[in-house]
C-alpha cells in the first residue's frame, strides 16, 4: 500500500535521511522507531507528499507520489507531528472544513464527520471551540481529520502524544481495529506502545534503516533473550556456581544473592548460542541435590535491542552495527 524506494532527504549539508526502502501492506502496523533527530519525522513527510524527497521515491497505492500527488494523497490519511489546527473554529466546524478539503459535500461531509466524531470519542466537545480544548483532545481532534475520507492508508506520527493512560488505551484499541484491514505507520517514543499495536517495526538512527522485523524478533536479539533466572535452594547452594559456569553456551552467571542454603542467579547464554538453557541449569541443580524453587526464561526487552542498534560506539563514534529482519 506504501513504498518508500531508496529515499534521501537533504537539509543544505546535512543528510537527514539516507537510502531508506520498505513496503507497508494492507493488515500491518507498522512502528516507526528512532531518537531524536534519527529522521522519523522527515520519512514520514516525504511519504505523505508534504515534503519532496533529495532522491528516491514514494508510492502510494502503486502511484508516484512526484508523478500524481494528488491521487496518491487520497489513498493516505495523516496526523503530523504537532498536528495544527484553527484555533477559532468549533471542533465540527473544523472537522467540516478538512472535509470538504477532501472534496467531501453535503450528506457525504455530514456522515464523515459524525464517524469520525463517533470513531475519536469527540461527540462531548463537538461544539467546543478548538482552543478551549485539552491537549488529548485537541490531538484526538486531528486524529479525527486523517479519518475523514476513509483513507486505506494512515501515516501517524506521534499518535498518543498528549493523552492521559485512559485514552491511549482506546486510541491504541482504534489502531488494532483499523489495522486489520488499513497500511499503518506510527511513528512513536512508546516502546510499550509497540508492543501493544505493532504488527512490525522499523528502527532508523541517523537516517538510516538499522532494524526491520517483528517486536519479539528484534526482542529475541536483545542481550537478556534467553537468560535464564533460577532460585536454588538447598545445603552448600552457592557451591553449584562452577557446574552452572561451566555448562556449554554460558557467557557468564550473574550473582543475584546468595546464602548457605540459597542461591539467586542470572545464566546468561553466549550470543551466537541461544540454546535453551533451563532444562541444564533445572539439571545440574538437581545432580547437586538442590531444589529448582523458581525458573524463568527470559524473552528479551525492546528497549535493550534499541540501545544496542542505536546508542553510538563511545570509543569510535560510529552508529552500532546494523540488524535487519525483511525488507529493511
């Protein structure tokens, strides 16, 4: 539903963007992660025609962006960063205004609205002027206008900024539902948030691509997949240590706590094993005589894999080594 094709983007000497490609399918969600200043904002301008790109190109639906903007902007609706709004006019009111922007008249215009109205939760502030309005509200409000023509493409940039816990949960309950069937990006600083509704992600980190793949995929890459927690209990415990250090594909065991009859600790697996471990370190606790009292294994953290691809190498200064899953 969405290309990007080999995107740049140039501000004077600074290349914000460098060689970005991906496709977005109908039924995907689609978290578009990076800092600050990795380019997020900038991609998602050059793919909704707001900004023309240095080099490369979008497709909307199989439409050149450059070629029919026009037509390729009817296929997508988007919620920009900071979204502006007119201040003076009613929330009807503007809601009516961006829709007959979308070439939306009479009952067409009426019925966008009142579902949209209904779609954001904006029927108690419909009359309220745009400037009386909460921050949440106020976003929810442009939320509503990528909406109104029914686009089978949104680009949202920033979709939950502003709103309190209750409302994130039913604008992220929106994007599940409107996933199922629309090509969604969203663009966000919420690594929860993409766990909640990302279908797949995409990190960026000084313009380009470094990551492409689900959320439990890049999880699975992350420093504590497949450590291994366990609380053993029984006489002489800690004595266990040297077998658990000395089991095949152990980096290293971390020490939680330790006592004459207990021991908490963290198995660490080496980073091109990733063989199960908890059935060896349930194993070798028993051939000790100790009692396996707690056993996890762990899935690995979002936020871990987002530091390791994109925090820069203190010594060198270089952006961390690229992982990619897909299409990246």
């Amino acid at each position: 539903m969405i290309e990007a094709r080999n995107l740049k983007k140039w501000f004077g000497p600074k290349l914000a963007v460098d060689e970005v490609s991906f496709t977005v399918a109908r039924g995907e969600v689609l978290g578009f992660l990076g800092p600050n200043g990795a380019g997020k904002s900038t991609t998602m301008r050059m793919l909704t025609g707001f900004l023309p790109p240095s080099g490369g190109q979008v497709l909307a639906g199989g439409i050149d962006m450059a070629v029919d903007a026009a037509a390729a902007k009817r296929l997508i609706g988007y919620l920009p960063e900071s979204a502006p709004v007119y201040a003076d006019m009613t929330v009807s009111g503007f809601l009516r205004f961006c829709a007959e922007a979308r070439g939306l008249w009479g009952r067409a215009r009426d019925a966008a609205v009142e579902r949209v109205v209904e779609t954001c939760f904006l029927e108690t502030v419909r009359r309220q002027p745009v400037d009386t309005l909460s921050k949440g509200y106020r976003h929810r409000t442009c939320f509503a206008q990528s909406l109104l023509h029914d686009p089978p493409a949104l680009v949202l940039d920033e979709p939950t900024d502003g709103l309190d816990p209750n409302q994130k949960h039913e604008v992220r309950s929106l994007i599940r539902r409107m996933g199922e069937h629309k090509a969604i990006i969203l663009s966000t600083h919420i690594l929860e948030e993409v766990d909640a509704v990302c279908s797949r992600v995409l990190v960026i980190d000084r313009g380009r691509l470094v990551a492409d793949g689900t959320p439990a995929e890049l999880r699975a890459k992350s420093e504590s997949a497949g450590t291994v927690s366990a609380l053993l209990r029984g006489a002489n415990a800690p004595l266990a240590l040297p077998a658990l250090r000395g089991l095949a594909g152990v980096l290293r065991v971390d020490v939680v706590s330790e006592a004459a009859d207990t021991l908490r600790v963290r198995v660490v697996p080496l980073r091109d094993g990733r063989q199960p471990l908890a059935e060896e370190v349930a194993r070798t606790a028993a051939a000790k005589g100790l009692l396996c009292c707690e056993l996890q294994t762990g899935e690995g953290r979002l936020d871990e894999f987002f530091r390791a691809v994109t925090v820069p190498d203190t010594a060198s200064g270089a952006p961390a080594a690229a992982v990619t899953e897909g299409g990246a």
